[in-house]
C-alpha cells in the first residue's frame, strides 16, 4: 500500500471506499 494521498483522494473520496482511496497511488 502506498502512503495516504489526501491531494488525489479528495478529488473522489465519495465514490469509493474511504480505506481504497487513502491508500490510492
């Protein structure tokens, strides 16, 4: 898993899973 990506995850943190899109790369 990769480091939290607050930046990206926040551009799409309501269609996916809170645990996939913190750890999205």
């Amino acid at each position: 898993m990769s480091r939290p990506k607050v930046n990206s995850g926040w551009l799409w943190p309501a269609i996916t899973p809170t645990h996939s899109w913190i750890f999205h790369d």
